[in-house]
C-alpha cells in the first residue's frame, strides 16, 4: 500500500522543523549560570579558608566589583583575616572592616564582606560543589549611596 502526501501535508512538516516545534524537546534554561573559579582566597582567625569566586552579576567578584566598588583581593582580607562579626549558624557569615585616610581631612569608611560558608546558597540556586564553599557573596559599604564605596577608599 502506498502512501499519498498532499503538497499542504509537506509544507506544514517544512514550517514545523523551520519553527522548532516538530517534537523539540524545550532547551533546560541554567537559571544563574556563575564562575565558579576562585579570584582572590583567605583565611579568617577559626581557620576557615574563604574564597571569592569570580561569580556572576548577582553574587561573587563581578557582582561586587562593579556594584559596590570593590576591587582589590586585599581590601576582602583586611576583613576576613579578623573574626566573624555576625553569624546566623546556618553558614550565613559577616566580617566587619573599615578604611581609614588620614592627612589634612581625615575620613573613613565602614564595610561588610558577606559569606556563605556552605556549599549552597540559602535559596539552592547555587553550588559549589562537592566539597567546596560558596564563599564571598558580596561586599559593600556602609552609609554611602547605594551602598557604593568611595573612589577615595580605593579598595
């Protein structure tokens, strides 16, 4: 028995397979994709090894480079390398630093450096890795527009 394909049949299969609709199974979106390499790593006085990975735009060194203007791996060890200041024992860390100028006019500035000491995010969007540690999530200054340090800081 032979099989007889209208011209309409044909042209509808051509625009389906054109489309992507012809049995695509949809693309699994990744929902935060992040560097997960390491750019700067410290050790605090407890003895826990703390990296910043390069990240991405909501968490790591590209969000807090541009965000906050962070942009030496010494300004994160100036906090880091003192103990935790706030520490909701679910792996959720706060370190505490501050940048003095001194000279004719004299000023400073207060800063957080925020850590996740676990291997995931508190809301599961990211991981590490077996065996690994989120790390620095983010790091700002305090009383400054939206949080941004002061190019005077220079951090």
């Amino acid at each position: 028995m032979r099989k007889i394909t209208t011209l309409a049949a044909v042209t509808a299969f051509a625009a389906s397979l054109m489309s992507g609709t012809a049995n695509a199974a949809p693309m699994p979106a990744v929902p935060h994709p992040w560097d997960k390499r390491v750019k700067c790593q410290s050790d605090d006085p407890e003895g826990r090894h703390i990296v910043t990975r390069y990240g991405n735009s909501e968490l790591g060194w590209h969000h807090f480079t541009g965000r906050h203007n962070i942009k030496k791996c010494s300004s994160l060890d100036a906090a880091l390398r003192d103990h935790v200041d706030r520490d909701d024992h679910h792996g959720h860390l706060e370190y505490d630093g501050v940048v003095i100028e001194t000279g004719p006019r004299p000023r400073q500035v207060k800063f957080t450096v925020v850590v996740q000491y676990t291997r995931k995010t508190t809301d599961g969007n990211y991981d590490a890795g077996r065996g690994q540690k989120i790390g620095v999530i983010t790091a700002y200054c305090h009383n400054q527009p939206g949080n941004k340090c002061p190019a005077w800081a220079k951090m």
